[in-house]
C-alpha cells in the first residue's frame, strides 16, 4: 500500500508543542515557489535533487491552492465523499502538486538545530530538503515539523514537496466544503537553539472569589516573567497568586511577559481565567455564560482556506461590532493567529479538531473510521496536535473533538486522552449525543420546541450548547429571537453558534459561484452559500438581526421608565453611554444624553422617562447604548444595542372619498386614477402608466422554502401559485365607487381567493380597498398577500416611514426600527449570491417612490410591507445567479400585508406557527397619490 492510503497518521513529524515565535532566528519560506501538476499521484520524481531543472514549471503563491491558481478546479460537496468509499483507497486520478523552493540562508543564520513547519498541507505532503526525505504529512489543516538543521547549507537549499489531493486523510476530512488543496498555510524554517524554548504550557487560573490569578509555567529548565504582576523568571514547578483582571471575551485583559530560557526568550500573551463546570452549568471565572457564537469557517472568495492576515482580523471586528461573542472552529483549527485574535479582541472560543466522516453517514455509518482500530492512531494524532499547538490561549475554552463523524471507540480515545492533558477545559463533540464521553450536551438545529424541552428536562445534568443553529442560508435565519428567550429562559441551556458566519462563494467574473459552477459531476449547489455575511465579507441582513437580537443590552419600557438590564456575564455597563433621540413622524424633535447608574452584570436599571416635547404624528423615543471611549474593535460611539418606546400613537387615517366616476368611451376616471373598465386596472394613476394593483401571492422562494423532505416550495410550486390566474367576474361603476370583483387562483386547482377592489377617491387621492376571501380548501401556507403593481423605471427614489433601514420579515425583524429612512431601488436589493426573495421594508406608514421630487405616495391603513425591484418576482425566482438579475424598464412594487415567515428549513426547523401566512379572510386598503 502506497503511503497515501496509509491509515496511521504522517510520518517522521516531531511531537507536537505549542505554536510560538521566539527571538531565535526564523525564516519565512512564504512566497513564489515552483509548481507542476500531475494528474496522478505516482508522477515521476526527480526535483527533489539538487540539479533539477524546474526551469519549465509553474510559479504558484504559497501558502495557496492550485485550484484557484489556474490548477484544475475547486468542487464542492457538502456530505458524499466525492469519490468511491472504499477506505483507505482513494482515486487512481490524484491531481498531485509537486512544489519546489530554492532558498538562501540570512548570512546570520545560527549554526543550531532547525526544524522546518508547515502550518497545514491539503491533503498530503512528502517533503524532501537537498535530497533527503523528511516524511509525509497528513491532517491538512494541523501543523507537522520535521527536524532539518543538519541537511541546512547557506546556499541553494532545494525544498521540495509532493502535495496529494487524496490520501487516505480525506476520509476523516469530509467538512461541508470546498474540496481544495496546496500548501495553503505558512512554511516556517524556525532556528531551535540548544537549551531554548522546547515547547510549554502556561496555566493561568482565575478564583473570582479571592480575585487571584495564579500562574505557573510548565516545561523543563523554563522560566516565566511578567513583569507588570511583579512575576520574575518564576521556574518550572512553582506557581505564584497575585490580584489581576481576569481574561474574558467582554474584558480581555492580556499580562504581556516572556517564557524564557538561558538562550531563548518566546513573548506571550497571558490570560487568567477558570473554566468550570457547576453544577450542570458552564461558567468561567464563576459566572454562568451565554454563547452568541457563529460557526466560522476559514474563506474567502479569492484564495479560498488560504485566508490573508486581513482578512481574519476583518471576521474578528466584524463579529465583535455585531455582538457575537463566540466562536467555533468549524470544523478544524483554523490559522492560529485567529486566535491570537480571539485572544486580544475578547472571544469564546470552541477550538475544533480537523475531523469528519459525514459521508459515512449516507451509508448507514458502515465502515466508518471512528470505530475502526485500525484509524485509532490518526485519530489521537489530530487531537494532540490541536491540542498542544493551541493549548496556551486563553481564549479557548471548550475543545471539540470534530464534527459530524458519528460516534465510537476512536472518539472517546481522543476524549479521554484529552481530559487528561488538559483538565482545564471541557471537551464537546456533537455526535456523542448520549454524552458518554463529551462533558457537554450539544445538538444542531433542535428546534425551538426541543430546546424547550430540553430545557424543562435536563436529563443530562449537563451544559447544553447549539453547536449549529439557525441555518443562515440565503435570506434568513428566521425565528433566532426565540432562541434567545430559550437561552435566557434556562440556566445549563447557554446558547449556541449560528450556521455560519460566511458563505463560501468564490469569485469569477465579477460575481459569486458555487458547487456545480465548475462543472463538478457531484455537487451540492448552493449549500455553500449559508454565511451571516456574503463572500465578501459583506455584512447580509442575517447578522444586523444577530446583532440585534443578542445585544448585550437590551433597552425597553417597563411602567414609565426605561429599563436597562444588562446581559453581559461579567462586565457592567460603566464602558457604554446612552442617549436618546425623540421622533415626531420620523423627524426629530428632541435629543440628549441619558444618566443611567452603574448596572452589574445580570441585573438592571430602570431610569424614569424623559419630558418629551408634544408631537404632532407619531413619537417614538429612541434609546441608543454606545461605547463611551474607542475600543480597538469599534469607535467611540458604535452602538451596542437601542431600544424603541412608542410614546404617542399615530391617529387613525381619515380615508378618502368624494368625488365621481366619470366615464368615456373606453376609459374611466375616478380623481388621479384611469382605469381600464374591461379589466378594471388602473392604467394611470395622474401622469404615471402604471400596470394595475392584482393580488399577488407568489415570492422568489428563499432556501429556507426548500429545506429537507418535501418542501414548502415544493408544494407551492405544485399546486401553481407562482402562475396564478385572474378572473375578472365584475366591473361594477358606481356614482363614487369602482368595485372590481376578480377570483384569483391557479390554474388545475378547486381553490383560490376572491378579491374585491373597491376603489373612491378625492380630487388627489385614489384609494383602494381590497377585500380578500378564500374559496375553497387551501392546501399550504400562503408565499406572500399583498398586491403588485408596475410603473415606470424613472421612479428610482424611495423614501418611507416605517421600519427600516434594512430588510425585515416577520421572524426576522428586530433589528429594523420605526423612522424615516430613503435609498433607491437599486439599493433596496439585498444581493444574496442565490437570487430569492429580499428587500422587503416592514411597517410602512407611508412610501414615495420618486424622481426629481415627482411620482407617486402610497399611505397604508396603518401600514403595508413593500419591495421595489427593477425585475419581476418571476425574474427573480428565474435567476441562479446574481448577474441573471437583468433590470427592466419599470418599478416592480409589491405591497405587502403579509408574508411568510423564513424560518430556517434550509437546515432546521420551518418558521415557527405564529409566522406562518395561512389564507385566510381579510382587508387591505391603501391610498395613492401622484406628486406632480
Ligand atoms: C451540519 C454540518 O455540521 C455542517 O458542517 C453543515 O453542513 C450544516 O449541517 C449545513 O450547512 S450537518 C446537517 C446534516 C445537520
């Protein structure tokens, strides 16, 4: 058997220690190398040796994938392996990269051992320095170093590396991604001086009752300083208690000192901090937590697993100023200088072994490797090597075992194996859902129903943790706010991590691509695309609502006064300031700050009502918590958390009625209206053709439509109410009113809904009441109710009173708030890479849609939801892609009275029953008026 099938780990590699950089010298081997790939993995050998000529090869950047270098092609599949499972074989056909490297040593270059490490290698690597084999490395995103001080030389070292795609590696490496390799993180040549830093561990505990922090370093002939504690070359063996600020995610405070030798000196970043688990319950330094985690996978959609420094620091501010606090590294360890991040920016983290044989699965489990003996070893393998690379940051504080490789003797080897390593932290794995092994519960996608229960239960006695939850898949999650009121609701039920922070499009030709755009015989499509934000790291509507939702502060009335409670589990509220802002109709009319006494964690405040001006319209008092100095991931005055009071309601809309009919020939005019009396459409609402108000109930589905078994999609699109049909049954023109009477339904089918429009008017005002009846048995809930109408492209600006600013749906809405907001058409489109439903803007008081100042108002009784898009709902549903969305010569304007919720059926549960539209009687009346 070849190397590459082999079922043990690498070979050859040097015990793993702690990822670290020292004052020794080192050599970044980063950079161009040379490249030639083979479409079989037994291509000949030869540039290992020192006169090859690779003269007519490739250059290839490292770290990087060839799959995005020009090299063969990235394909993505979620759970089937995409290759015949027959462990340990993999394909005759494996693209193989050979990569070569020629390089100098620095004139200064110390005459000490030196090892040579590759911080991860997909899937496969045989590495050879001037000639001589090293070993082969496995575990793609895990460090392997080899000892090279003795074949070093000052000039023209040859560094060459054979890199697989597929080895018997890839059955354990099965995560819901894309399927790229290379040496995609750094090569490192790290000079080791003789009586430096070997390896070690620093233990810094926390006692929130005595306030101490103890510290101790392990590691022979080691020492520790850290002089701002008064800690000096504290030895091996001894611990020292001193006062400090703890370390967590809300307040990372970091001790900077140095672990030490005679002749080595490694900088450290030190937290103090204690992991527990009492009484069922997780706390850190004693008080229980709550994560409000994302599932963070490495990308971006340019260089793929290969991310650039830049671009994890833009995931850390991004989370931090969206409120996450937590982070699981799904599903392998990620670069460790995310977690230096996570470190110095204040993040829970769950680190998580590279680890996965979910493709398994879809054959009963059979064979799969976590029970297999003969596996054992590769297992334990990964799981030291997590662990000792990252086994000094604070940050972390729960180790995770890997994901979705169902359950056996493999797992609770690696478990128990690492209970004894480091008993300072827990360790979690999903798939052991009976918690044989694993210190805490942790499920995905239960839903609300099952958290509850859960909950109420506690059969376990354990921390419960959502280890994925609320699949943000397209336009979505719905329903996270009850998830929270869960997580509140029960002490050992303490949060979750979101599916996942970023959708793993890749970029080609100016826009975002997924599985099945290379053409790959087996894929999962869109699967990939199920990110809080977009490829490009573009905040999607998904993660202002996280944002809303977990807010560390939460903001509301209580009798008269405002309360403020704090929701952070250790810090109080003394780093933020409050102001509020007082709106008349959307205008403000008042503003100033707000004296708010000092609130602990957990408890609150209730702080008395402001005097408020008089209002003519609708008052609404905002109240804003902002950071009160600059942090280093946000300014001086970012906003944590607002919250809304209603303090003046708005008065009743007077409607509108007075003037006649008129009729001629072939028209009929009622005020600014002109109607078609065949069909009874408006055709002209004063200057503007427009294409009548109709009842509509069809929308893009989003993927939360589908979601598994049949689908609600599914069924809408069988029954056919993306293809309704409009029987007009009555034009009735009477003195004042224009009654329109029409069935709606689809075609094939016994059932539909009767709508009645009723129009009157003034001399400016139009006003339509629509009234809506089922008839018949309906079978599903309804997409959407509403109306939609189209009129002219010119009309590109909107302005609106009502929530805003972004996208908001009935299970997804908390983040909008009430105020006058405008954009344009163009802007309204949320561009979810897969086109769906978006954009809708909840609550309208009023809506203009304008040009120059000139178009047209709508007014809702009270209120009506709307979408404004320059294609139509069945361009919309059409497009696969966000360039197919092709922009017409019209407004398509939908306004709503209600739509379906979203829920999170792309992988969870559907909108839960206080979301869902069903058809049912109702009435909508709204008024329209030009603005000439
Ligand atoms: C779950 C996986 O753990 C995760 O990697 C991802 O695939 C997610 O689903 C869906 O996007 S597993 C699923 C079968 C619940």
């Amino acid at each position: 058997m070849s190397y590459i099938e082999e079922m043990g780990p690498g070979t050859r590699a040097l015990p793993p220690r702690a990822f670290f950089t020292s004052d020794a010298a080192s050599l970044p081997l980063n950079g161009d190398w040379r490249f030639r790939l083979s479409p079989h993995a037994n291509a000949p050998l030869g540039a290992e040796s020192d006169d090859f000529d690779d003269s007519g090869w490739d250059t290839i950047s490292v770290p990087g994938h060839w799959q995005l270098q020009g090299h063969g092609s990235p394909a993505y599949t979620n759970v089937p392996y995409p290759f015949p499972v027959e462990p340990p074989f993999v394909p005759s056909e494996n693209p193989t990269g050979d990569h070569r490297l020629v390089f100098d040593l620095p004139p200064d270059w110390p005459d000490e051992p030196a090892v040579l490490r590759f911080d991860g290698i997909d899937s496969c690597g045989r590495v050879w320095l001037n000639g001589v084999e090293l070993g082969v490395t496995r575990g793609s995103r895990l460090p392997t170093e080899f000892e090279v001080g003795h074949l070093l030389r000052p000039h023209r070292n040859v560094l060459v590396v054979r890199v697989h795609q597929w080895s018997s590696g890839s059955y354990l490496e099965d995560q819901d991604m894309w399927w790229m390799s290379g040496i995609f993180r750094a090569v490192t040549l790290l000079s080791r001086p003789r009586g430096g830093v070997a390896d070690y561990q620093l233990n810094a505990s926390y006692d929130h009752v005595s306030g101490l922090g103890t510290l101790s370093v392990e590691g022979a002939g080691l020492m520790v300083t850290v002089p701002e504690l008064g800690v000096h070359d504290l030895l091996h063996g001894q611990s020292f208690s001193v006062p400090v600020e703890p370390w967590s995610a809300e307040s990372p405070r970091l001790y900077d000192g140095f672990v030490h030798t005679a002749v080595e000196r490694v900088p450290v970043r030190i937290g103090f901090r204690t992991v527990a688990i009492e009484d069922g319950v997780l706390t850190i330094n004693g008080a229980r937590v709550v994560f409000r985690g994302v599932n963070r996978h490495e990308h971006h959609p340019r260089f793929g697993r290969a991310v650039p420094r830049e671009f994890a620091l833009a995931d850390v501010l991004l989370m931090k100023q969206h409120n996450v606090n937590a982070v699981r590294t799904s599903h392998y360890p990620p670069d460790p200088y995310f977690l230096e991040l996570c470190n110095e920016y204040g993040l829970w983290v769950i680190d998580e072994c590279d680890l996965e044989t979910h493709g398994f699965g879809e054959l009963g489990w059979v064979g799969n490797p976590s029970d297999d003996p003969r596996w054992a070893e590769s297992y334990l393998d990964r799981m030291r090597r997590m662990v000792e690379r990252d086994k000094n940051h604070p940050s972390i504080v729960l180790w995770s075992l890997g994901n979705e490789a169902h359950t056996g003797r493999n797992l609770a080897a690696m478990a128990n194996w690492t209970r004894e390593r480091d008993p300072s932290r827990p360790v979690h794995y999903e798939g052991d859902v009976d918690c044989e092994y694993v210190d805490v519960y942790s499920r995905m996608y239960a839903s609300h129903e099952e958290v509850d229960q859960i909950g109420r239960e506690n059969s376990r006695g354990l921390p419960f943790v959502l280890c994925e939850f609320a699949h943000a898949m397209g336009n979505g999650p719905g329903g996270m706010l009850e998830y929270r009121e869960l997580f509140e609701r029960y002490r050992h039920v303490q949060g979750g991590f979101i599916w996942e922070w970023i959708d793993h499009g890749l970029e080609r030709d100016g826009h975002f691509v997924y599985g099945g755009d290379f053409g790959e015989p087996l894929h999962d499509g869109n699967f990939v695309i199920d990110g809080l934000v977009f490829p490009d790291r573009t905040p999607s509507p998904g993660l202002v609502e996280f944002a809303k939702v977990f807010e560390p502060v939460r903001i509301i009335e209580s009798a008269s006064a405002i309360r403020i409670a704090n929701l952070y589990d250790h810090v109080s509220l003394d780093h933020l300031r409050f102001d509020w802002v007082y709106e008349d109709n959307g205008v403000e009319v008042a503003s100033r700050s707000l004296e708010v006494p000092s609130v602990l964690a957990g408890q609150h405040a209730d702080v008395t009502l402001p005097t408020l001006p008089a209002v003519t319209g609708e008052g609404w008092l905002t109240v804003r918590a902002t950071l009160a100095t600059a942090t280093s991931w946000a300014d001086a005055g970012h906003v944590v958390a607002r919250g809304q009071i209603s303090v003046v309601e708005a008065e009743p809309v007077t409607p509108v009625s007075g003037v006649e009919l008129v009729g001629h020939g072939d028209v009929l005019w009622l005020g600014p209206g002109e109607f078609d009396p065949v069909t009874g459409l408006l055709t002209r609402i004063g200057e503007y053709h427009v294409e009548g108000p109709r009842l509509d109930l069809w929308r893009a589905p989003i993927d939360n439509d589908r979601g598994f078994g049949k689908t609600t999609e599914q069924v809408w699109r069988e029954v056919g109410l993306h293809r309704l049909q409009h029987r007009v049954s009555e034009v009735d023109v009477q003195e004042t009113t224009l009654v329109v009477r029409t069935r709606v339904a689809p075609p094939a089918q016994g059932f539909g809904m009767l709508a009645d429009y009723h129009w009157t008017a003034d001399g400016d005002r139009l006003r339509l009441r629509v009234d809506i009846t089922p008839d018949g048995e309906w079978p599903c809930p309804l997409p959407r109710l509403g109306l939609r109408l189209a009129l002219p492209g010119e009309l590109g600006d909107v302005e609106w009173f009502g929530a805003g600013p972004g996208e908001a749906y009935a299970d997804s809405r908390q983040a909008a708030r009430i105020g006058r907001f405008s954009s344009t058409v163009d802007a309204l489109q949320t561009p979810y890479v897969f086109p769906q439903e978006n954009g809708n803007r909840a609550d309208a008081r009023w809506l203009r849609l304008t040009s120059g100042g000139r178009g047209v108002r709508v007014d809702g009784e009270p209120v009506f939801d709307f979408t404004a898009r320059r294609w139509t709902t069945e361009d919309l549903d059409a497009a696969q892609h966000t360039v197919d969305l092709v922009p017409s010569d019209h407004v398509h304007l939908n306004l709503d009275l209600a739509q379906h919720g979203l829920g999170t059926a792309s992988c969870g549960p559907p909108p839960l029953p206080q979301y869902r539209l069903h058809a049912q009687k109702a009435t909508f009346s709204l008024t329209f008026t030009p603005l000439p």
